[in-house]
C-alpha cells in the first residue's frame, strides 16, 4: 500500500512539518487544447518573473534548507552532489539509413 506525501513527510520529519510548508495559492486558469477545456491552479507559478512567483519561491527555498539542514545525513553526503550531475550519458544506438548513431551529452568519461 502506497503512503500519502504528507505521511511520508511525517514519517520523515516528524509532526508539524507540512504545516510550516509554504502554501500555495491556487489561481484558477483554464486553457483549451484541441477542443478540451483543461485547469490549471498553479499556470501562474511559469512565469518566473513575477514578483509573487519570486516571493513565493524564495519562501519555498527556505522551508526546503530550513528542513534539509536538520537532516543528520545530509552534511554527509552533500559533497557529493556535484560529482553525481555531472556524469556521462549516453543514449541509446540506433540505426538509420544503415549509420549506427549513439547520443551524448558531451561531458566525457568522469567518475561517479
């Protein structure tokens, strides 16, 4: 059986928690895509130069280091953080046209 958020939340950081969250206002928008109506209560959150949307996510950032920096593991493992975004990818080959084609994200081989 699957959990809620909020359960695990709770579980995770103790009582109390998701009631320091920052709530987020809903803002009713809705949009037609092809002939079907669809809402949206958050669409106002995409425009990053909003001063509400800069407010409100300068709020979440705080809640969010406020919450990681009681975490016990966290001091450990935060210098990995790095190391892990900057991996090698590659995609899967393919063929076309009979040429073998591999994607990249150009970063070269690096240790992780």
């Amino acid at each position: 059986m699957a959990l809620p958020i909020s359960a695990i939340g709770w579980l995770l950081f103790g009582p109390g928690t998701a009631d320091a969250a920052v709530r987020t206002p809903k803002k009713p928008v809705v949009n037609e895509y092809r002939g079907v109506k669809v809402a949206d209560d958050f669409q106002w959150l995409e425009n990053a130069d909003d001063p509400a949307v800069r407010r409100w996510t300068d709020l979440q950032n705080q809640h969010s280091r406020a919450t990681l920096d009681k975490l016990p593991a966290r001091p450990i493992g935060s210098h990995q953080t790095g190391r892990v975004a900057y991996f090698s990818a590659r995609g899967p080959s393919f063929l076309h046209a009979g040429l073998c084609f591999m994607c990249s994200n150009g970063l070269g081989e690096r240790r992780v």
